[in-house]
C-alpha cells in the first residue's frame, strides 16, 4: 500500500519515513507536496494512529495542508480528493482512515 494525497515522489528522489502519530479523529498537518504514505496502523501504546509517511526535501518540494480523518468504514467522502489511506481495528472496531489534499500552504508576509 503506497498512498498520496497530492504527488508521488520522483522514481530517483530520495525519501525520509516519518512517523506521525494521529491522536484524534480529525487533524490537518503539513507534508511535503511529494510524498508517500507507506503504512498505517493502530498504535495501542501510544492511543493513536501511527502513519509511516516518506517525505521528500523540504528544499525542494513545496509544503501543502492535508486532512487525516479516522471514520466508521463506508462513510460518504464530502470531497472528491479524499482518498482511503488503510484500516485500523481500535477498541475492538474497524475504521478507516482516510486523506484529503487541502492545497498549498498559504506564505505569511
């Protein structure tokens, strides 16, 4: 399973793992535009979603905002550019965790 929620690094391009733990339902983070999210999973430990993301460059890939939802299995994506990113069992019930492209960071001046 290799998800993104904007664009795939380049075949070359080298990747950092990072991984982010999802600690509630909904959250909106910063990834860079290229990159791969490799694995997701529950985390009894933690209490969270751990998401095993490769990232390309910061210097070379400009950041963007993306959504991580974790909702009941077969909810109605309200946006197009959802996409699933896996299933986690948590508590003893599935949910799927999915992501959404909200477009570049805005730059602050």
């Amino acid at each position: 399973m290799a998800v993104t929620l904007c664009v795939p690094p380049r075949a070359d391009e080298l990747c950092a793992p990072v991984r982010f733990l999802v600690r509630q339902d909904s959250v909106v983070m910063e990834l860079t535009a290229r990159h791969r999210i490799t694995s997701v999973e529950w985390d009894a430990r933690e209490r969270a979603v751990a998401m095993v993301v490769e990232i390309t460059d910061p210097q070379t890939a400009r950041p963007v905002d993306v959504r991580i939802d974790v909702v009941n299995p077969g909810t109605a994506r309200a946006d197009p550019r959802t996409r699933t990113i896996g299933s986690v069992v948590r508590d003893g019930r599935e949910y799927e965790v999915v992501g959404t492209y909200l477009g570049v960071v805005a730059d602050e001046n």
